[in-house]
C-alpha cells in the first residue's frame, strides 16, 4: 500500500515538476498548480465511502501506474492520416484537436471559422483580456469540494484550449473538440488531463461537439475539465460523445455557467471505457436562463458507467429539462445521480427530469437517484426513474406481424435509444449513433422474408 | 391576511406534565447503567447479554450525522437518564392498583384505561417514560391466544419466543440508535398472533414521555404467525420542555407465511416552540420481515411532531409473493425537521412494495423524504411503484426528495414519481368563493393531498390525523 501511494505520488509529482519548468507561466498558475496538487494529496482520489462515489469504485485507477502527458510528443497521426473517421463532415474545417489530452494546433482545421477565438491555452494567458476569465475558470472550486480528479486535472493539464465566440455572432458551422487517445510507446499507461474553456458572449450561438476517440484498444485514462460561461442571451448546443477503448477509464466534468436568458442544450453520450463517469453541473445564476441536459449510456461486458448531475437553479424563471435514458447488457452497472437543486427565491423554477433504464441481462445492474432539493415555493417540479425490461405486449404486438423474437427485441430497443438519438440536431452524429447502437445489437434491423 | 398567518399557533395541548414521584436511576451511560436497567427489570442472564452486546457495539459506533438531511446540536449521551419509571405497588393484577393520577394522566390524553370506559374494540398497552403502566383486554386477547403485553412482561412470561424473534429483524450492531436503544431500553409492547388466528381487535400502545431529563428507549416486537392477522396503532406525545429530549426506540415485524402486520403510527411528540427551542429528537428504527411466503406488512404514519424526525420504516421482502407498503404523512412547521422514508429491500420472488409519501413543508421546516428500493439478484418479478409528492407553505421551507434506486434483477419493474406544488391561489379562491373560510379551504386542500395515506389508518386514527394536521398548520399558510 505505502509503495502504492509512493508510485502513485512520484508519476504524478514529477509531472508536475516538469510543469513547473515551462517558462511563461504566470505565477498564480504555478501557485495554482501547486495548491490543487497538495490538496489533492490531502484528499487523494474519491473512495466509495463518500456519497458521490457510493457506487463507483476507482480503485483501479489508484492502483494502476499512469504516467501524465505533459508535454506534446510526436504522433503518428496526421491530419490525412487516422484522424478522418473521427471527423463529422459537418466539422471538415471546424476541428480542434487533442492528442493524449494536448492541444495539437499542427492536425487541427479552422478554416471554416471567422470570428471566432480559438487559441492554446498558453497563449490566450498571453492575453490580459483572456487571462481574467480563464483565471476564473481555473480557480473554480465550488465551495472547496473539487474532487481529486478534478485537483488533479487543474495540477497537471497541459495544452488546453480556450474558445470565445464573440458578442452577436451566430456560427452555423458547429465546432468539434476531438479528443484522441494514441498509445505511447515504451511507457506505462498514459494518463490525458484535457482542459477546455469555452465562453459565448452576449446573444452568441454555437454548436460544440465535444468527442472522446483512441487510435488503438488500451489501457489509459482521460480526465478531463471542459467550462462553459454563457454570457446573456447566448444559446448553446454541446454534444459530448464519450467512445473511448474498451480498456480506458474516462472521468470528465462538465461546468455550464448561464447568463441572463441564456439557454444550453446538452447530450451526452456515453457508449465506451471501461470506467466512465461524467460530473455536469448547470448553473443558473441568472433570471431567464434555461437548460436541457440529456443523454444515453449503453454499456455491456463488465463496463461501469456512472452520471452525476446538478442542475442548479438559483434565480427565479429558470427552465431546465433532463432525460436521461440507459441500456444495460452483460454484467454491466450504470449509476445515475441526478439533482436538482432550487434555491431560496428561485420562484417560478420549472424543472423537469426523467431517467429511464433497461436491464437487457440478468446479471446487469442498476442504481438510480433522482434528487429533488427544493427551497422555494411557487415553482414546478417533478422528477420520475424507472428500471424495467422490455414491454411484453410490444414484443408480443410485433411478433404477431412475424418478426422474430430476437429481431423484436432490437427493435424495441432501437426505439428506445432513439428517443435521446432523434433529438441530437448533427445529421452525421445521429447516423454515427444509430450505427453503433445497431452494433452493440449486433442486428441490421433487416426484416427477413 | 396571508394564508401563513391564518394557521396560526394553537398551543400544543398535550404540553403539560403530570406531578408524579418516580423512581430514576442517575445520569449517564456506562455498562454498569446497563446492568442497572437490567437488574431494575429483573431480566434473565440471556437478556442481559444481549444488552451489553449492544452496548458494547454502540461504543464501536459512530452518530450518523453527515448524512440525513438534519441539523441539530450535539448530543450528550451522558447528560441523560436512562430509566425513569413511576412509583407503584409492586405488582398491578388489575388496573385498580395503578396510580389513579397514572389513570387519570391517560384519560386526558384521551386513551381511558379503566375498563368501562375503554374504546370498544381497541386494546390498549400504556406507557409512561420507562415502563408500561397498564394493558387493557388482555384477558380477552388471551382466550383466542393473541399475546399482548408489555415487553418486561414478555420477557418474563414467554422468553422462548422474545429470545427466538429479538434482533432478528434489526441486530444490535445496526445503527447507532439501534444498538443504544438495544443496550438501554425500558420497555414497550409485544404482540404475538398464533397461526391461523386473526386479532379481533386493534392493538394499540400510547407512548408518553413524563420526565423532563430522561430518553425514551422503547422497544416494540411483533410476531405474525401463519395465517395471522393483526392491525396495530402507535401514538405518542410528551410535555414541553426546554430541553431536547431523546426517544430512540426500535420495533421489530416478523410475518410468516400468509401473516398480514398493520402498523399503524400517529406521531405527535413535542415538536419545539416556534423557535425551535426544545421538543423530541426521534431518532427510531423500524423495521419488518416478511419472512413468509404470500406475508404482507403495511407502514402507515402520520408524523407531525418532533424537532428533529428521522425515521425509515422498513420492509425486508424475504418470502416469494411478499408484499410491502408504506404509506407516509410528515408535515413540519416551524422549526421542525424530518428525514423520513422507508427500505424496501426484494429478495424473494414476486415480491411487491407501493410507497407514497406526502411531505407537507411550512414555516422555516426542513422535509425530506429518503428512500432506498433494492431488488436482488434472486427477486425475480419484482415490482415497486414509488410516489412522493411534497407541498411547500411559505417561501423560507425546504421540500427535498433522496431516492436511491438499486437494481440488480432485469425482470423487475421499479418506478419513482415525485412531484412538488403548492396550495394554489386557483384552489383557494374556488373554495372561498363557495363560502368556505380560508383557514377551512386550506384545510381541506391539505386533506385532499395526504387523502391516499389517511385512507390507509383505521377509522379513528384517521380521524384523529386529519384534525392533528389542521390544528398542526394553524397559522402557516400564507
């Protein structure tokens, strides 16, 4: 145990000291660094004697010796070479992209973007207009209770990126953050710490497609921290498709900051890893604001999937909607916490939230937690989950027009998927989703005569 | 004026104390107070054991403070009496030999012990601080073979059953107030229904807290044979103090095969003023067992009083074809705060559980409804339906709704609702305009709310609830 933490402490500290080295660095970074690094070894990694980590349990990450990317190393990959299956065509020249969790400016495209900011990390610090708002950013720490990931995350990120969509201006070109996981040669697992900050000034509109892909099955870990500040007004998609190898571990936390009237529309999709968990918070500290924040987890085989969400109204008009749905095969275990919390004076709140699951195996498991804190009261809420199977009269309904059983089943369970898939507004992510999910059914949905 | 000022405060009538000697053993908690209580009692050596077991277990245990959604001081478990017991003639063969003022004390409660004026058809077990005072119809009972006594009694007449059932359902070592409670408890009620025989009567226990410095640690065993039936009432109130009182008490449910328990619970202790100064901590384990196959046990409560309420009536569906309910009012006004829910926890097959809570929030109160479903592996078929609908009164209340859904058998079906309103001006405006006062309408909208609970409680409790809840409101609609 001791030689344990000790190794955990040496691959992860000496990270940080080669951080340390980078030159250009304002000192309330490094200070910044330094203070979520200590801390983080104060309170380690999350055990499931805490509430939030109840039902998910990391020690394998713990265990395994993860060696931190810091700093950009060569790569196989070029921009006509491994990277075109994980482009949308909506997105041929709007990509931005991250090799082991570092911005790599050489394989991205921005050609089909004007006006709008997109800079390293680094070099918008540069920038003392961008350096106030990332600062806030990166200091972020909700009342003290960032979790050891996300310590660690702020500790040891490298290479991020910030976007800023200006004041008035409304991108038809959806932007995509791709996220690649390459092996690295020689070396023990690697560990990515992406780190993205995105903020849309007033009245601007954006689609952000945020996507978790590897070149090569393996083991790895991915912690990332993407930030979102809406500014009054702005209206937001974000579609985070996590489909990440067989073998990885995906920890990733969503922050959504709402302004005024602002609204954001989230789906996340959550198909690979072997560990995944996801933290989106919303906040609505703003009048006006609204969110809808959906998603859909399929896993099989031994995954574990695990959501948390918060949905935080704390001004009155606030609208927020959430459907969550999973699907659950094999001796898979899916977590799904979702609250919503409704401040004092939050009045005139209406908030929605549903989470639905199908156990598709014997042997799959589920735990849910709708949660409900409300503190005011002339507002609207409901929230419902339910765990079942598939219905028997819509089995029994279809195999009466001679589609067999087996067939029927994929069907039904096509359709249910498809209630989150057919909101999703990218035609090339929905054909993507619906493909994979068709083949994790191992079925064409071909009827056969 | 605003609907919260409307409901207004009316006293809590069941605040004052009744001028008693009694007999108190001194502060504090050691395992020589173990041993005090047991020798008090007279308790066979198996008994005995059992209690310094658990109290050895307490000592491992940590308060469960974190968690529950609750806030309230520390408390000092040795600043406290364990034992309090009112002075008697050393044996009571008939109610003539209980103190007149004991008697009296209860009659103004509105629970008449002395046989002719008893409630037809409603046994009732009394008890007052530490010790059960009087048991009426078990003469009765005894000739269809229904055993209802006081547990002391029990432990003395039928130790074999006591000894077969205690702890089954909740062990020493289960949570903190558990193993204090079973370290430490005085008395409280036991009820056994042989196979094959249904009760012809309500059972019913009154618990009073008298004494301003002692904890109330009661202890409730409930055995359901094959076949049996029992329908079983709880109420209880105390005086107002200044000071917070602890009532930590444990009640065990067993069903056998085709045994149906109701539980029927009206929960009316000394709530605090309107500041939040004194009132009851009651911190209670229930719990029931449907050992059996085709068995059923149903949760009823209506909880109005107490500071501080955290309470998880539970079900363990163990035999196939099982069912478990509950069914569930709290309302909290002023300062008071309540963590309540309940366990169902499948393990056999076909096993089924319905839940609706209603929380009612008013005033500065904190309500909470917690709730764990587990379906096992085994419990193939399992159902639950799952529904809490919560209403806030004023602005400055907290509804907050915990469900933790775990389930681990895909041909099970779980839902969960909840909702959260509030008394709508459209309602009340409807009412009023019939002629029907506010203070009235509000009552009435209230009653319409926790109608699918009270439904569930016999008769005269649901009378009883429904009057409690307007009185319980006075002044808190605004």
């Amino acid at each position: 145990m001791v030689t344990e933490l000790a190794n955990e402490k040496s691959a992860y500290s000496s990270a940080l000291r080669d951080l340390m080295k980078v030159s250009g660095e304002p000192s309330w970074l490094r200070e910044l660094r330094g203070s979520s690094f200590d801390q983080f070894e104060r309170v380690g990694f999350p055990g499931v004697e805490q509430e939030e980590w109840k039902y998910t349990n990391v020690a394998l990450i713990k265990r395994t010796n993860f060696t931190p990317v810091v700093n950009s190393n060569g790569t196989a990959l070029s921009k006509r070479n491994g990277l075109a299956p994980f482009i949308y065509d909506e997105t041929r020249d709007s990509t931005f992209v991250f090799v082991n969790g570092i911005f790599r400016d050489d394989l991205s495209s921005c050609n089909g973007l004007s006006g709008v900011v997109a800079l390293d990390l680094n070099d918008a610090l540069q920038i003392s207009e961008y350096e106030r708002v990332i600062r806030a950013s990166l200091e972020r720490n909700a009342d003290g209770d960032n979790n050891g990931f996300e310590l660690l995350n702020t500790a040891l990120f490298a290479g991020g990126l910030f976007v800023k969509i200006p004041r008035g201006v409304n991108l038809s070109t959806p932007i995509q953050l791709q996220f690649v996981s390459e092996p690295v040669k020689g070396e023990s697992p690697a560990a990515a710490f992406p780190r993205v900050l995105i903020v849309g000034e007033e009245n601007s509109a954006a689609t952000i497609i945020e996507s978790y892909r590897a070149t090569a099955e393996g083991v790895y870990l991915t912690n990332a921290i993407v930030d979102i500040v809406l500014d009054e007004g702005a209206r937001f998609q974000h579609y985070k498709v996590q489909r990440e190898s067989a073998g990885a571990s995906h920890i990733a936390t969503t922050r959504a900051d709402l302004g005024p009237k602002a609204s954001y529309d989230t789906t996340t999709i959550n198909f690979g890893a072997a560990l995944s968990r996801h933290d989106i918070h919303v906040t609505m500290d703003h009048e006006g604001a609204s969110c809808s924040v959906d998603g859909l987890y399929m896993v099989e085989g031994s995954q574990h999937t695990d959501t948390h969400s918060v949905i935080d109204h704390r001004q009155p008009h606030c609208t927020s909607r959430q459907l969550y749905k999973g699907i659950l095969d094999g001796k898979s275990r899916a977590v799904f916490n979702g609250k919503v919390f409704v401040r004092h004076g939050a009045q005139q709140t209406d908030a929605q939230q549903t989470n639905k699951n199908l156990l598709l195996s014997s042997e799959a498991q589920i735990d849910t937690k709708p949660q409900l804190e409300i503190y005011a009261d002339d507002v609207k809420c409901t929230h419902g989950a339910a765990v079942g199977q598939l219905e028997p009269d819509e089995l029994f309904y279809l195999e009466s027009r001679g589609i067999n059983p087996a067939l029927a089943k994929n069907m039904l369970t096509y359709g249910f998927a498809g209630e989150v898939i057919e909101k999703i507004q990218i035609e090339s992510i929905r054909r993507e989703l619906d493909e994979a999910v068709l083949n994790r059914l191992h079925s064409d949905l071909t009827i056969d005569v | 004026m605003s609907t919260a000022e409307i409901l207004g405060n009316r006293e809590y009538k069941y605040g004052w104390v009744t001028d008693i000697e009694s007999e108190t053993i001194p502060r504090g908690l050691s395992e020589d107070t173990v041993r005090l209580i047991s020798a008090k009692k007279d308790e066979p050596e198996w008994m005995l054991e059992f209690r310094l077991k658990a109290y050895r277990n307490w000592l491992t245990m940590k308060e469960p403070r974190k968690w529950p959604n609750i806030e309230y001081p520390e408390v000092d478990f040795q600043d406290m009496i364990y034992y309090s017991a009112p002075k008697q003639k050393a044996t009571k063969a008939s109610l003539d030999e209980v103190d007149p003022e004991l008697l009296r004390t209860f009659e103004k409660l509105g629970i008449p012990l002395s046989e002719q004026k008893q409630l037809a058809g409603v046994a009732v077990d009394a008890v007052f601080d530490s010790v059960s005072v009087a048991t009426t119809y078990k003469e009765k009972l005894r000739k269809v073979g229904v055993i209802f006594c006081s547990f002391s009694e029990a432990v003395r007449e039928h130790p074999e059953i006591v000894r077969k059932y205690l702890g089954s359902v909740v062990p020493t070592n289960d949570n903190f107030y558990a193993a204090l409670n079973s370290a430490v408890f005085s008395d409280g009620s036991f009820c056994f229904i042989p196979k094959g025989v249904r009760c012809p009567m309500e059972l019913s226990t009154y618990f009073r807290i008298n004494n301003s410095e002692s904890g109330q640690f009661e202890r409730t065993l409930i055995v359901a044979e094959e076949s049996a039936y029992v329908s079983y009432l709880e109420g209880c109130t105390a005086p107002k103090f200044d000071r917070n009182q602890l009532h930590a008490a444990v009640v065990e449910l067993v069903a056998l095969d085709d045994a149906e328990i109701k539980y029927s619970t009206v929960q009316n202790w000394y709530a605090g003023d309107e500041d939040g100064k004194g009132g009851i901590y009651n911190f209670v384990t229930k719990r029931g067992k449907c050992a059996g196959r085709n068995s059923k046990i149903s949760w009823t409560q209506v909880e109005t009083g107490s500071a501080i309420t955290w309470k998880y009536p539970s079900c363990i569906l163990l035999g196939d074809n099982s069912i478990g309910e509950f069914y569930s009012v709290a309302l909290t006004n002023h300062a008071q705060e309540a963590d309540t829910g309940t366990k169902m926890i499948h393990l056999g097959k076909n096993t089924r559980s319905t839940i609706v809570s209603k929380g009612i929030a008013a005033g500065r109160a904190n309500n909470s409804y917690r709730g764990l479903v587990k379906i096992m592996p085994k419990a193939e078929n399992a159902r639950n339906y799952t529904q809490c609908d919560s209403m806030l009164i004023g602005s400055n209340c907290s509804a907050n709704t915990f469900p933790y859904i775990e389930v681990m058998n895909n041909t099970s079906r779980v839902e969960h609702e909840a909702s959260t309103s509030k008394i709508s001006e459209e309602q009340l405006f409807y009412l009023m305009q019939r002629g029907i006062s506010q203070e009235d309408a509000v009552s009435l909208i209230i009653n319409g709310f926790c109608k699918d609970v009270f439904l569930q409680l016999p008769m005269e409790f649901a009378v009883e609830a429904t009057r409690l809840l307007g009185l319980k409101l006075e002044g808190a609609v605004g």
